[in-house]
C-alpha cells in the first residue's frame, strides 16, 4: 500500500508543476516581469547539514529557510508575500512579508514535518501582493529516508514438540519497504503474550531476508496442547505474521530407576574409605529433574548426593564414599541406594584392623658414666593394620624405670623417633643393660657405665734452689741460682685451670700456665737472679680451680755473700806481678 501512495504522491506533485507552468509561462513573455525576484531556497536538516535528504525523525523537523531579494532593475514591491507548497499541497497560509526594496533581501523558514517518507517536491512561490504574473517560483527535491521492514510470513521445522527437549526453528520471513538500510528486532510469540524471544535483522532497501529463533519451549509455563506461533515487527509501522498451522506442545516426563549398585573395594578394612556407585537409568521421554540418590547401610542412612540429573534415553553413575565403620571382626554389611522408590542392593566386607607395635631401633651413647644425664632414642614402627592409640614409650635399666613418653597415636604404616633424657645410675664400671619398651615391644642395648672420673688437683711435691749458698762473691754483683719445681696432679683429668708463679718478694721470677695429665708429674726448672749480701727467699703459688690448697705454696732459700776489700788485693797482686816481669827483663 506504502508503494502505491508513492505514486499517487508524485503523480499529483507532476499535475501541480503543469499546473504551474501553465500560469507562470504567460507571465515570464511579458518583457522584465518573469524574474521579479530572486530566491534561494535552504533546508537545515534535524542533524544540521542542508542536504536535499534526511532520516525520517518522529519528532525533529526540517527547517526551510527562503531567502528572497528584488532582481536588479526592478521596481520596489510594497507587501511581499511567500507560499510554501509540498508535493501540490500548500503548507499553511501566504506569509506576508511586507515592503522589499532594491538591494534588500529577507528570510523566512517553515518548519516542515511530513507524516511519511519518500520524495517531495519542495515549490516555495514569491509574489507582490495578488500580482500572480509576476511570481517567482523556486523547485526543490527533497527526499525523507526511512526503513519499513515487515513481516510477511512465519514457518516451524515442526508442528509437535516436547516441552524442554525437541528444539523448534521459528524462521520469519522479512523484506525492508523503505528507502533507506536499516535493522529491525523481530519479536517471537506464542499465543497472545508469551515471548519467546527476539532476533535483530538488518536488510537494505528493497531486500528480504528470514531470520530464525531456535526454542525448546522450556521455561515459558506453556500447558500441553495446541499453541499459535507469530513473529512481529514494529519499525516503520507495525506488522505481524502467524504460523500455519499451529504447534502442539507436550509435557515430556521422565522414568528414571536405580539399574545396579556396586562397591569398589568390594571388601576393605575398617577405616578405609569404599566407593558406592548406583546407575541410574531414564528411560522417560524427557531429561530427568534435579534428583536425590539416597544411600543406607541397613535402615541407617548414610548420606545422600543431590542435583542428580539424567538426559533421557541415558543413564548415569552416581558415586558416595563411605568410610568403613570399626568393627571387632570381619564383618558384612549390607547397602542400599534409592531414588523415589526404586532401589539397588549390594554388600561389602568390613575386616577388623589391630596395630602391632615394633621397635626397629634403640640407640644409648658411648662413653656413659654414672650421673650423666644422655639422650636414649627409639624408633616405633606399626606394621599392623590398625592404628595405635596412647603408646607410650618406656626406657629401662635392667628392672628400674628411667623415663617414659606421654602418650602418642601412630597410624598404621607409619614410624617415629622417641628421644627422652635419662640419668645414669649406680653402680660403676660395670655393663648396664638398658631396655626400650612400647606396647609389648621391647629391644635391649648393654653398655658399660664408669665412674665419675676425679678431677685435676695439682701440688707443689717440691721446691729447691741450688747452690744453696754462694760466698765470696764480688761485691754488689748479681748472681744466678736454679729453682727447681716438682708438680703433681693426683686427679684422673687433665689439667685445664692451674698456673705456677714464682715470686722474691714481689718480685716477678717466673709465671706459667702449667699442663699435666691425670696422675703424673712434671719438674719445671727456672733461673733466678739475685742480688745483694744475705739470705733470699723464693716462694712458689699455683692458683686456678684446679690448685691443691694444701700443697699451693712453697719456699725456696739461698744465700749470697761478698768479700770485703777484694778489690784492693787484686790491685796490689797486679803491681807485684808487673814489677816481677819488669825485673825479669832487666837480668
């Protein structure tokens, strides 16, 4: 209908022209009357440009702005008026514009909006007063662009379905009517006003094309039955189109059953962990809902697994793991899974599980002395099947308990290091045989406990000079004596902390850091300078934690003596021998 109001359109914007043509061409001969005026027509378009087209816009005009001026040489007019004419049809009433005089121009702008899109013919007529022969009349062309896309016809790949399983293509089928490019969304219903869903679709001007929706019908609340199917479009105008015949939609139902149920081991020890898996099997016509396998161990429930889903015509492994209760001995127990009413049984054998406790080692140091406090460390090992609660690991010396751990599990498989501080007892230098004992187990080790070693005790055995007395020395002369020190360490330890220091008075003779094994002896010997005519004393100290008090100082005495007048009989020795040689050379 759209294209048939085109052409009645131009055919009456033609008949308009001739009309015209026929009125302004008797004018026009008449010499300086044709052109009175001159006209300039512009369009501003709703998106500012002043092209001859635009897009058809619901609620933007196009403004049309004629501008009018006398020709040169004519005479001046005194009420110009201006008509707008739109395809045959005036646009309004004449506008008066008043008095133009020579070298003067005016404007004036309509605001023109059609109602549909297409082309115009655009006619704006300049006349003085009612002087119709001598009008000026300016034609423009004006095109308004738009897409009309419409439906025209609506198919299914299917007139039955069921409901959330079989897929159904809606294709719709589509041509744009309009002048212009342009894309359109089409809108998928069933019945008066469920929406199926939409589709955009773009089509240039002149072109068809189909666009398809894929649905299952799921979701939309549609009752079993027979439903209409239409597509809709509202671009230009609003158009639909309906699918013939109608569809017939079905609930599909789902059948879903425990097949079998199986447990994987079969047969496991208490607190092992056994796998139950229920194969379930849908043979309804529809995928299953969300479901809930249950699982028991006779009337006990042991759990369940929900949000189990299975497509019909397949099935599906449902899997639950159960830990294996404790048991006092092998034992079979009975299990079930369920959904709905339908079941599966299956059995499994719990065996009893006991740990058995081995100590694989048992280490005591060397070089054990009674008192010592030393590190007894034992490796426990479980090679049962069970786990071991509360061991405690005990060490022993012969029958006397030394020290025990606090209690510990230890899981079956596995192993660990016990070290504990223990204190060595009496009596001494003789073999001790130390036990490590837990749940049963027990290992042995015999060492040979010592004594305390004594500790370094260091004396002075001895102390002397020699010579004991020097006489007859010359006077003021210093002279040389010997000391000699005999030490001894009566303890079974080296000495660490034992010095010797030799004094005259305060006088520094010797100082020494003195090292002696346990139970032997050592002579120090020093030489020590003295001075000056009578007795001299020199005392000898040991000091360190390792000094005997009883035997820690020692005096040594020496005596120095000098001739009185040595000198001078020296001298006269000298000169008796010198003139003996002088009488001597005279004979």
């Amino acid at each position: 209908m759209k294209k048939n109001g085109k052409i009645g359109t131009l055919l009456m914007t033609l008949g308009f022209l001739l009309s015209v043509l026929a009125v302004v061409a008797p004018a026009g001969a008449a010499a300086g009357r044709a052109e009175h005026f001159a006209v300039t027509v512009e369009f501003t378009n709703p998106d500012g440009s002043h092209d001859n087209s635009s897009v058809w816009m619901a609620t933007e005009p196009v403004n049309i702005t004629a501008t009018v001026s006398l020709v040169a040489m004519m005479e001046n007019v005194t009420d110009l008026m201006l008509e707008l004419t739109i395809n045959g049809d005036m646009e309004g009433d004449p506008v008066s514009i008043g008095a133009l005089n020579e070298g003067e121009s005016v404007d004036y702008t309509w605001q023109w909006h059609p109602m549909a899109y297409g082309e115009f013919v655009v006619m704006v007529a300049a006349v003085n007063a009612t002087e119709v022969e001598n009008q000026t009349v300016v034609t423009e062309e004006y095109t308004f662009l738009a897409s009309d896309i419409v439906v025209e016809s609506v198919s299914l790949s299917a007139s039955e379905a069921l409901i959330g399983v079989d897929t159904v293509t809606i294709t719709a089928s589509l041509v744009n009517n309009g002048n212009m490019d342009g894309t359109a969304t089409v809108m998928f219903v069933a019945d008066a006003d469920v929406r199926l869903g939409e589709k955009d679709i773009t089509l240039a001007s002149g072109e068809g094309g189909d666009i398809a929706l894929d649905t299952d019908f799921g979701g939309f609340d549609l009752a079993d039955g027979e439903h209409s199917i239409r597509a809709m479009v509202q671009d230009w105008g609003y158009t639909e189109a309906r699918a013939d015949p109608n569809i017939t939609l079905a609930t599909p139902m789902a059948d879903v059953a425990v097949d079998t149920l199986t447990v994987d081991p079969a047969s496991a020890y208490e607190g092992a962990t056994v796998t139950l898996k229920a194969t379930l099997n849908n043979t309804g016509t529809a995928d299953s809902p969300e479901l809930v396998v249950d699982f028991y161990e006779g009337s006990n429930k042991l759990g369940n697994v929900t949000n189990v889903t299975v497509p019909m015509g397949e099935t599906k492994d449902v899997t639950f793991q159960w830990t294996l209760p404790d048991v006092a001995a092998d034992t079979v127990k009975n299990l079930k899974a369920m959904v709905g009413t339908s079941e599966a049984m299956a059995n499994v054998t719990v065996k009893a599980k006991l740990p058995q406790i081995q100590i694989t080692s048992f280490t005591v140091p060397d070089g054990l002395k009674v008192g010592d406090m030393v590190d007894f460390t034992a490796v426990i090992k479980n090679n049962g099947t069970g786990d071991a609660t509360g061991v405690v690991v005990e060490f022993y010396d012969g029958t006397t308990k030394l020290a025990n751990s606090t209690a510990f599990d230890l899981p079956a498989g596995n192993t660990t290091t016990v070290t504990l501080k223990v204190t060595m007892i009496a009596p001494a230098d003789v073999d001790h045989k130390f036990f490590a004992k837990a749940m049963g187990a027990e290992m042995n080790v015999t060492k040979k406990v010592a004594h305390v070693p004594i500790p370094a005790k260091v004396a002075i055995t001895t102390f002397s000079v020699k010579p004991t007395k020097k006489d007859g020395q010359p006077k003021d002369s210093t002279q040389s004596y010997t000391l000699t020190v005999v030490l001894s360490n009566t303890g079974e330890l080296a000495t660490t902390n034992c010095t010797l220091t030799i004094k005259e008075g305060t006088k520094n003779i010797a100082t020494e850091a003195i090292t002696l094994g346990g139970n032997s002896t050592v002579t120090k010997t020093y030489t020590w300078k003295v001075k000056g005519s009578g007795g001299h004393t020199a005392t000898a100290t040991l000091t360190g934690s390792e000094a005997d008090p009883a035997g820690s100082t020692k005096t040594a005495k020496c005596i120095l003596e000098y001739t009185p007048g040595f000198e001078v009989l020296f001298l006269v020795a000298a000169i008796f021998v010198a003139a003996l040689l002088i009488r001597r050379r005279k004979d």
